[in-house]
C-alpha cells in the first residue's frame, strides 16, 4: 500500500487491552499510517451486567464499532476474535485472524498463592462460565466471583482483597506487560480463538483486505467437507462425495459407511460412529477433532451415512467450524428415507392418496410431536417402535393403519416387514440397527403383494383367519382346574363383588363353565361390574350375554389400573379369575390403590410337550399370547429368533419378550 494514501481509520474499544492489540496490528509495518477512533462498547457501558448471563447478546463488545464500520466512520475494527459474535454482523467480514502466541489461562492471586494453595472456600474472580466449569473441576470447595472490568481493575480487586485470586488469559496479561502477576498457568480448556486477534470490515473491500493478507492464519488451514455417503450402498455415493474423498487427507467416517470401500482413497480414516447407547466419542469431541484437523492444514472430510443435514448434526458441526473461521462445504447425500421409497417401491406420496410426507426422529418415542401429514417416515425407529405405535394410535390414527419397518435400506441385506399400528403396539424386533418405520395408506400399495407368513404360539388362532399366511403351533396346554375356590366363594356370597376383572379369554370361558357345573344362577351378577383387559377377553363375555363396564384402552392390565387411578376407585371388593400361572402385577397394583383382591385361578396352562419346531426363517412375524408362551418358545428354540417381528398380545407379554431379549 502506498504511503500517500489516507491513513486508515481504526476504531478499538478504550480499555488498555484494546489499544495494545492495535499497536500489536500495525507494529509488523510501521509505515502503515492510521487514525485511531476509540469507543465504549455496549459491554464497557454496562459493567453491571454479569458475562456469565447466558442471554448476553454475541455484539456485546463490538456493538458500536460495527456500526461505525457500517456507516463508513470507520474503515477496520481490531478486536480479541473471541469477543466476535457469530455469524458476524451483516455486511462484514473478517479480513484477517492472527496467530495466537499463547492460549492459556492464568491464576493471578495474592501472595502468588497457586491453584492448590488457596485456602478453602477462597474466593476466585472469573467472567466466564467455563473457566467456572473448570474451576471447581479442580477446586470444588472454592467460593466463584462473577466480575467485570478491565485487566487492571480486575487484578486491583485481588490487590485491595475483595477477592483471594483471578483468573485472566495469559496472553492478555503479556500483551499489557503483567507477567509478573502470573502466579501459575492453568491447566485449563480455553475457547479456540483465545489469543487471536481479529481485524475486520466492510464486505467487498478487497484492496484493504489484501494489506493483511500475510498475517492471517487461515491461509494455512484446510478445508471441511460433510459428505453425505448415501444409506449404505456405495454406489448411491455422489460424485462430488468421491471427489471430495479424493482431495481428503482425512476421513472421520460414521458408523454406516462401508470400511473397505474406504480402502481405495489415500486418506487417514478415523471411525467416529454413534449407535444407541455405543459411541466411539461424543459430539463435541468429534468437533474439536475435525477442527484441529483442519487448523493443522489438512483437508478434512467428515463422512455421514445419509444425508449430512438430516438427523446427522450437521449445523451443529457447521456453527462449530464456521464461528472458529473454518471454510466448510456441505455434499449432499441420499437420505435413507429416500431410498426407502426407491428399494422397497412404496410412494411417500401418491395422488389421491397422500400429498404430504414427515420425516421424523424416533429417538422421541411418546415425546416426539406427531406431524399432521399422510405419511410418516421415522428414522432410527427400531428401539421406540411401540411407543410410537401407542401414541399416534391414541392421536386417533386407526390401528389397522399399514405400517412398514424396512432394515438397511438399500443393502444387500435389506429386509421389509409390513404390519399395522395395533401390531406394532406390543411389538419387538431383534434387529441391529438401522431401521425405519413408514406409517401411511401408502404402505398398502405393496403390503398386499408380500407374502406375510405368521407363526401362532398361542392357544388360538381365530383372529388370524383368512388374513394371514399362518401357521399355528400352541406351545401351551389350557385347562379347567378341576380344583379351584369358585364353590367357597359361592358360599360367601359372589355376587357381593364389587367387581370382577377378567385378564383373558380363557379366565371368562372357564369362570363360566364352572359356574354353570355349580348351577349358579347369572343373574345373582346383575349388581356387579365387570372388566375386561382387551378386545378378545371382550368377544369372549359376549358369547355369555356379558358386555363389560370398561374395557382397557391399552389392551394390558394397564390400562385397567389406569381407568381405576383416573377415577379414583378404591375400598372395593375385586375378583379376579385367572390362570394358575398369571402374573400378580395387576392384583397388586388394585390393592396399591386401597382395593381388596381376590385371585381365583380357574384354569392351567403348562408347556405343550407334543409341540413340533419349524424353521423360523420361513416366518415375518410371530405372535405371543402370554408371558407362559415366551418361556415355552424358549425352551424349545433356546432364543427369540433375529429379524423376524415379535407381536406381544398385551403389555405383560411384551415386558416378557424384552426380558427374554436383554437375558441373553
């Protein structure tokens, strides 16, 4: 630059701090004419306000120098970088980052007492809610002191004792000439810009720009790449994807992606996969990775299997690079629930029938808001399918509402179930992930051409007729107890039950049938109420001219426990006919609530010693009636079967299949 231009107008804030780092700016080339404009900033106005207030706004320090800049007052600010907020002000740009000498922090304190040897409960002054974080990691019995200030008047409040020590950037108290107050460095994390210097200006301005060009450290830095891989299969890779992989010098590859496939580019891989409950390292440690990758010169990419911008952190991991100055670029890829509708052939939206398509997070489970749109597509679904299934059931979607959990989509392995919503409700799958669950009428338009095939381990099978491809082989034997307390119970007066609660079909067809051996006459019951767990249990009362009071919403005793919570029912007298074998889980739960129970098994179930093995591989889904049927399914195939869907008829049967699973 010619030294008969107009010298440059720099504003700064006043403190001390401040207009040593504009020396330190224009020191490197004397020649360099400017004018210096000094203001007070919002921050240095307001010293009242605590730094610690999460709501500060991110131009609490540059406020009025970037207005200045903007109305042409000025033509360049000189700030700390990590006073900048992000993104910067519109129609600004850094023009340049300088090299940080030193990042640490440091302990100034009286009597140059270290960290160690302040007493307890010492009080120690800090502006920064992580230098507090890792304070009392260190120290957690010292007393923590929000302050505000200058360097010097905050190290004047250690001086005249209003606090024992402080902590300050070390390359603050260097730049002012304090090295002596440094008591001890500290082993602290400090924030990425910490040390730098940041100079900037006007948008457009490339000739001002260019002047400090040389001192700016990203120069040296390489790039950034989110690269979408696509749901698996290598060749849905974009070719920019290969490209980008090709210029990289490392690879941090997720969980999805084909290892080998890696094998042919030259880059350093580095894994940093997430599954449910099994992560090779959390978020923020994947982030600094990447960014000291990048700071180091090295071009990065940060390879996620779908798309890099949907369920995958990728602004997260944008916002961390991009407010440290690191140039990104995103590649799009295939997202998984768009191949889904390519592998499996089911529209996401079809005329006339769907015209609106979610894509949706499954980690929410019955948190998760449900979308109003005629098809649902649920990422990572696997492991809250059913709480997904309760909660759009009870937001009125049907329960024969076609669903499809496809696994590994577009792999060779790929594998598609179709079921309903009222199934998926107490359904399990022994699968790995990755699965995904389409919830839609759309679903229906290849539900209908798959072979289903349907293994029943229950005692019936009627429900199953002339839907299903099925084959039935009860695993249980049902029978009447021929000794039970039904005749006692009529002695004492039956009918003077409050209610009687019927669990299963077989607890109301085996009641009856011994009443009608016992010549009881029905209609000693009129006064008594009657509840029932399910549908089922329900068809069999009607068969004796029985429709009960309330039957759960839930399909499980839950839901009866439930209704009698809600409507505070309690000093009850409650029977309960029921199996030898039935769980006391819903007696316990009435009595809980102030109720008096009384268990009466009416029949036996016991293992079915003449039931035959089939090959499970045959089969796309298997259904349970009873916690008794998991355990003798377990002992005659040793295991729950892997990727075959595992239909729990009620919520105790369910818990009984995920007991058999986490049992292995």
């Amino acid at each position: 630059m010619s030294h008969k231009r107009n010298k440059l107008k720099v504003v700064a804030r006043k403190s001390p701090l401040s207009l040593v780092q504009v020396e330190e700016i224009f020191g490197s080339d004397p020649s360099l004419p400017y004018e210096l404009i000094q203001l007070d900033s919002f921050g240095d106005k307001h010293k009242n306000i605590s730094l610690m207030d999460p709501a500060i706004a991110g131009d609490f320090f540059t406020r009025e120098l970037d207005d200045y800049l903007l109305e042409g007052k000025a033509d360049m600010a000189v700030h700390s970088a990590k006073d900048l907020p992000y993104p910067l002000t519109v129609g600004l740009e850094l023009y340049s980052l300088t090299e940080a000498k030193e990042k640490s922090d440091s302990l100034v304190s009286k009597d140059n007492l270290s960290l160690d040897e302040l007493p307890q409960g010492a009080r120690v002054g800090t502006s920064s809610l992580n230098r507090k974080k890792e304070l009392l990691n260190l120290r957690p019995d010292l007393t923590v002191v929000s302050i505000r200030g200058t360097i010097g008047e905050r190290i004047s409040q250690v001086d005249n004792g209003y606090i024992d020590a402080l902590i300050v950037a070390t390359c603050a108290l260097q730049r002012l000439g304090l090295e002596d107050r440094i008591a001890r460095v500290l082993p602290f994390g400090t924030h990425a810009l910490q040390g730098n210097l940041a100079i900037v200006g006007r948008k457009g301005n490339a000739e001002l720009k260019a002047v400090f060009m040389l001192s700016d450290v990203r120069r040296n830095y390489g790039k950034v790449a989110l690269v979408g891989f696509g749901p698996g299969n290598a060749d849905l890779l974009t070719i920019a994807g290969d490209k980008a992989l090709q210029n990289a010098d490392i690879i941090f590859h997720d969980d999805l992606i084909d290892i080998a496939f890696l094998d042919k580019y030259n880059a350093q891989k580095v894994y940093a996969g997430k599954r449910r409950r099994h992560h090779s390292r959390r978020q923020d440690e994947i982030n600094e990775l990447v960014y000291q990758a990048a700071v180091s010169g090295k071009n990065v990419v940060r390879l996620k299997g779908g798309d890099p911008m949907i369920f995958a952190h990728g602004r997260e991991e944008i916002d961390y690079l991009q407010s440290r100055f690191v140039e990104v670029a995103v590649i799009p890829g295939i997202s998984s629930g768009i191949a889904l509708a390519a592998y499996t052939h089911i529209p996401l939206t079809h005329r006339g029938v769907a015209s609106s398509v979610s894509f949706v997070t499954g980690h929410g489970g019955c948190n998760a808001r449900i979308p109003n749109t005629d098809t649902l597509v649920y990422y990572m679904a696997g492991a809250k399918m059913t709480d997904i299934a309760q909660k759009l059931i009870l937001a009125g979607r049907s329960e024969d509402a076609p669903v499809a959990l496809v696994y590994n989509v577009s792999m060779p392995d790929q594998k598609t179930i179709f079921s309903t919503l009222g199934e998926l409700r107490f359904s399990l799958i022994k699968y790995p992930t990755p699965i995904l669950l389409v919830v839609g009428d759309v679903v229906a338009f290849e539900n209908g051409k798959a072979c289903q095939n349907v293994l029943i381990t229950g005692t019936s099978s009627e429900e199953y007729k002339g839907t299903e491809h099925f084959v039935h082989t009860p695993l249980i034997s049902v029978r009447k107890l021929s000794k039970n307390s039904l005749n006692s119970l009529l002695e004492k007066g039956i009918a003077s039950y409050d209610w009687i609660i019927f669990t299963s079909r077989y607890g109301v067809r085996f009641f009856f049938e011994i009443l009608d051996e016992m010549n009881f006459d029905i209609r000693a019951l009129t006064a008594v109420k009657i509840g029932s767990v399910g549908k089922v249990t329900t068809a069999e009362l009607k068969k004796n001219r029985l429709y009960p009071d309330v039957e759960s919403l839930t399909e499980s005793a839950g839901g009866l426990v439930n209704y009698f919570k809600e409507n505070q029912m309690r000093g009850l007298e409650i029977l309960l006919p029921r199996s030898d074998k039935g769980l006391k889980i819903l007696s316990d739960e009435l009595q809980a609530l102030g109720n008096q129970v009384t268990d009466v098994p009416v029949y036996e179930n016991s293992v079915n010693t003449k039931a035959e093995k089939v090959e499970l591989s045959d089969f796309q889904k298997i259904i349970f009636s009873s916690p008794s049927g998991v355990e003798a399914f377990r002992l005659l195939y040793g295991e729950l079967p892997e990727g075959i869907q595992l239909i729990a008829k009620g919520n105790t049967t369910e818990n009984k299949i995920k007991e058999s699973l986490n049992s292995k």
